[in-house]
C-alpha cells in the first residue's frame, strides 16, 4: 500500500494543545471515509453471492476495530448487520464498515485521524486491501477548538498530517475551507492515487485499471447529506435528556418515538442509545444504506447531526419525499435550530467525473489550506445569498450538478422560519457538493419586546412626557 505511516510522539500531541479553558460538550463531529479497490477475492466473492457480508473489511472482527476505537478514544457500545453494512453505535457517535469502504463518525475530543493508519494497516493486512481508492475527511468549524488534542484544533495541521499519510508523489490531495471564513464553515479535505495513466507517456500497467468497472458500480449513487444543527430549541431538547428510573433502552425508545425521529425514515432497522444523564445517538439501515444522528442538549453547547446516504426514490418510497429539501425540513423541525448547515456531496454519473479538473477556482467563499490543489482543481459557482436566489435560479445549478442528483440538490429554496446566508456549488472532478447555511428569522413579537423594554429603561421624566402626550383612552 502506497501510503506513509508517521511516527506520533505523545510530546509532540501535548504541546500543540492549548490549556481547556472553555467549558461545554464538543458537537460537531469529524467524519472519516475510506474506499478500497476490492482485490480479487473480495469480486469473487461478491459475484457468488451477490451480496457483500463476508467480504473485504466485513471478515474484520469486532476485536480488532475496538482495538482501532482505542486509539480514538471511543467504544462500541451495540452494533447491527444486514446483508450489506455492519454499523456500530459507539461512546462518541458512529462507524459503518461495508466490504470496500469504511466510515468512522466521532465527536467530543476525539482522535480519529491517529487512528487512520491502522485503519489502513487493517485493511491491508487482515483484508488484502492494498490500493486506497478515495478518501474524505471533513468536519464544521469546532465549537471548543482549544479542547482538540492534536492534531485536531487547527485545519491546517490535519491537513498536514493527512499529507504526510497520503504523500503528493502517490495522491492528489487537497483541503478547503468551504463557506465564510469569519462565519459558519465546514472543512473538507479529499485523497485520490495518481493513476499510471496520468503521465503523458506512460506505458506499464496502470495497477488501478482492473477494477474501474466494480469501482464504478460501487460509486452509483453514492451520496452524503448532512444536517448539522446548533443553537437547538430548549424546549425541543427536554426530550432527550434521562428520565428518573429510565433505563437506556426504554430512553431511547421514547425519544425515537416523541421527539419526531422515528417520523423521518420509519421502515428503517434502528440501533439507538440514551445516554445519562442526556444525549442520543442513533443508525437506521435500510438494505446498503444508513442514516445517523447525534444529539447534545445541553443548552450552553447544543448540537444535532443529521447524516445520511439513501438515495431520494429509496428515500420517497415510505414518505413521498420529492427532494432533500423536503428530508432537510424534516429534519430541522425536530430541532428547530438557530443555525443550520447543509451538505450534499454526491456522485457523478461514470464518464462525466473528470471533465472540469483543470478548471480554475472561481469562488472567493472557499480557501485551499494547503497551498496546492493535487486533486482536481474546484469549479467554485458564486456564492448565493437570500437576496440573489431568483438571479441565480435553478437552470443554472442544473448545468452544472449532474442530471441524475438535479432532484437532490438545494436549490436554496425557502426553509419556512429561515434565511439562507450563504450557498456554494462545487464540481469536484467526479463528484458534486452544494454548501448552504441557514439562521432561523427572529419574530416580529420578539422585536416589539426589546423595543417595549428600552421604552421602559427610559428616565422618569422622559417616560412622563411622552405619557402626558399621549391621547386618551391609550394606557401602557
């Protein structure tokens, strides 16, 4: 496997962490995945029969990544199977392991990416998984940065780190900052391998040739929508904090059950978990696809993730759902946030992946962390504010986001109680992200209020006057 295992120094992680000084749950989650080249065996095994439990990743058993989970600092605490997908609720959010890919959701002060090059030392040597094929590791801006324990905290020493994992010579790689800088963002980097083919005049054997067909047919449809939440409604929280004489279990059901979760994707297979004395992580699976989500309810940090990659006609076929506009709002009445974030990276159609890799950024809403696009450069659209939705419109975005996820895509399209503050389109060589951020309308009652209170914080004689000006029969 062509990738570089660093040393870690225990010295070196306590140094780069700034004293906790800041009190309050970390949320926002950072989220890891990894696809392989199946090899040989893993196809074989697939084409006899057709379906995937006891290929690739899925022969690892539960030992062994708890064995990983120790280096992030997490535990399984129950997991699921079907024919497709093992998952795993854990101590800090959630891990999916199909045959080709994995992906490792954690939160709190978490170290998942230390945890990376065992991630690959497994693959290769319990699996035989030698090529790495893509990677994805992205999170939203912390909340308690100083909190992190390296080398999480700072964007750019994780995209250092991820560097000296996945080296320029062997990858293409590259790390943004997606949205405002001064305001909500999210961060992204991505890893593809340099194929053979790539050098003008090249002729060996491109390693990564054989399996393009599977790999192709692994990518359909692939796609990811998070939800990420801040700022939730008080009252909306109270549902997922412990009652007194609860156990776990009979605490997760009731808060899948009253808090309006279990309305979302109902004919999914469950796996939650209550937490003590609050907090609530939950992984549906329907067939090869999952959902997810975390909850903090503490006022002082609260925080809610969304995440899922079931496709909108999988998506529609309980709930008539039209778009992800439609799962979004869903989903946000739940929580009724103050702050909303969305991202929808999706896949595109085979033979349309690579068309605009050269193509030069052209959006100022972005920054590229490590100085050098080594993947394929972004074709940034303009940012779309609440007032410019109509001058951009939908025709333009389909123009560029392939036909097939025209349906997924959010067309910025009013959230009813929000505004959109910020909205970018991406064309990442073979796959399409839409970035948008939401904030919740303050009430007109809640104006009148502030207004009504300032009157009355004027000085006495002032607040005489204006009544003795006042017409009769209109009292305070």
């Amino acid at each position: 496997m062509i990738v570089n295992i660093p040393p870690f120094s225990e010295n070196s992680a306590a140094t780069a962490v700034s004293p906790q000084s800041l009190i309050g749950f970390e949320g926002p989650e950072k989220l890891l995945e990894v696809w392989f080249r199946p090899n040989s065996d893993a196809k074989e095994c697939r084409e006899l029969h057709h379906r995937h439990r006891s290929c690739g990743l899925r022969i690892v058993d539960q030992p062994t990544w708890e064995d990983m989970l120790n280096i992030v600092k997490c535990q399984v605490l129950s997991r699921k199977s079907n024919d497709y997908v093992d998952e795993f609720v854990l101590s800090e959010s959630s891990m999916f392991v199909y045959s080709h890919k994995i992906i490792l959701k954690t939160c709190g002060t978490t170290t998942l990416l230390l945890a990376l090059p065992r991630i690959l030392e497994i693959a290769h040597t319990n699996c035989g998984l030698e090529l790495v094929d893509s990677v994805f590791y992205s999170r939203k801006a912390f909340m308690f940065p100083a909190k992190q324990k390296w080398p999480h905290g700072n964007w750019g020493d994780e995209v250092l780190y991820l560097d000296t994992i996945f080296q320029p010579e062997h990858f293409h790689t590259s790390g943004y900052v997606v949205g405002k800088i001064n305001g909500e963002h999210w961060n992204l980097y991505t890893a593809a391998p340099r194929r053979d083919s790539d050098v003008v005049g090249w002729d060996e054997e491109d390693p990564y040739s054989e399996a393009d067909e599977e790999m192709e047919e692994l990518y359909k449809d692939d796609l990811t929508l998070e939800v990420l939440m801040s700022e939730l409604n008080p009252e909306k929280m109270k549902a997922f904090w412990k009652k007194d004489g609860e156990t776990e279990e009979e605490g997760a059901k009731r808060i899948y059950n009253d808090s309006g979760l279990g309305s979302i994707f109902p004919h999914t297979t469950v796996d939650d978990h209550c937490f003590d004395p609050c907090g609530y992580s939950l992984n549906g699976l329907i067939d090869q696809y999952y959902w997810t989500v975390h909850v903090t309810p503490e006022d002082h940090c609260s925080y809610a993730s969304f995440e899922t990659n079931i496709p909108i006609s999988v998506a529609a076929s309980p709930l008539a759902y039209q778009s992800y506009e439609e799962v979004v709002r869903k989903v946000i009445g739940v929580f009724e946030p103050g702050k909303v974030t969305v991202t929808l990276f999706s896949r595109k159609p085979e033979n349309k992946d690579r068309e605009t890799s050269d193509t030069e950024s052209r959006s100022e809403s972005s920054t590229s962390v490590n100085g050098s696009n080594h993947a394929t450069t972004l074709f940034q659209l303009p940012v779309v504010g609440p007032g410019a939705v109509a001058s951009w419109g939908r025709k333009s975005v389909d123009n560029i986001v392939s036909s097939e996820h025209a349906n997924m895509v959010l067309t910025g399209s009013a959230v009813d109680g929000y505004l959109m503050r910020d909205r970018v389109v991406y064309d990442l060589g073979g796959w399409d992200l839409v970035f948008a951020q939401f904030t919740r309308k303050r009430r007109r009652a809640l104006k009148f209020a502030t207004e009504v209170a300032a009157l009355d914080a004027r000085p006495e004689e002032v607040r005489a006057a204006g009544k003795a000006a006042e017409p009769e029969g209109i009292s305070s």
